[in-house]
C-alpha cells in the first residue's frame, strides 16, 4: 500500500470524526476512534506482509541463481564457493574462505558456521 494512499485514509478517518464531534455523539466518536485502530493495525499488517513478499521474493530469485557442484554451492560468474551448510540449512549465502592447501587436501572455511569442508587430497588439486 503507496503511503499517500495510507495518508488519504487516515485524512478521511480524521475529517469524518472531526464532522461527527459536531453531533456530540459520544458513542459515534468511540466507534470512529475504534475504525481508526482498526485501520492502522491493518496498515501494519500490509506493511508486514509486503516485507515478507519482497523478502520471499529476494530468496526465490538467489535459489534460482544457485548451482550445486559437489561439494559447493555457486553462483554463475562468481568462482568463489558458497558453505553448502548454510545454504541448505538457512537459505543463507555465505562465500567460503580458502582455499588452504594442508596435508589432506584443500580446505574451505565458513566465516558463518565455523564448520570447515575438506576436499581433494594426496595433493592432488580438484578442479573447482
């Protein structure tokens, strides 16, 4: 819902409430002040739901970037791994860091998760 809409609202609201203290009706006034709260719980409700949308949205178009090649999630154009934990778990993109090359192989640390992912190994370099 555009704010200027909101406001249009919440103008009518005011001046219907402002002609009806002419009246002196107290319970008219009472049920005006009562649409008032309902409308604005109801602008927050929209409001939460828009974010939400927009939020769903955000997440539906990075899933249909994302590409798992075994072992690591990637996105097109961007070579650098993303933690297949946090992306499987949380729908969270968070890039690796490595590689390190040690004994085993190579292995690639999540900033996020702190869980480590080993691959390769007997120095023979995988091709990612």
């Amino acid at each position: 819902m555009e704010e200027r809409e909101t406001m249009g609202i919440m103008e009518n609201v005011k001046e219907i409430a402002d002609l009806a203290k002419k009246y002196n009706d107290g319970e008219l006034n009472q049920k005006i002040c009562d649409l008032e709260d309902q409308i604005l719980a109801l602008m927050t409700q929209v409001h939460s739901l828009e974010e939400a949308s927009e939020e769903s949205e955000r997440t539906l178009s990075l899933i249909k970037k994302m590409q798992f090649k075994k072992p690591f999630y990637f996105q097109e154009d961007d070579p650098v791994p993303f933690c297949p934990r946090c992306w499987e778990k949380e729908k969270n993109p968070v890039h690796l860091i490595g590689p390190v090359k040690i004994a085993a192989g190579l292995r690639f640390g999540c900033p996020n998760c702190k869980e480590y992912f080993m691959i390769g190994g007997g120095g023979r370099d995988p091709a990612i």
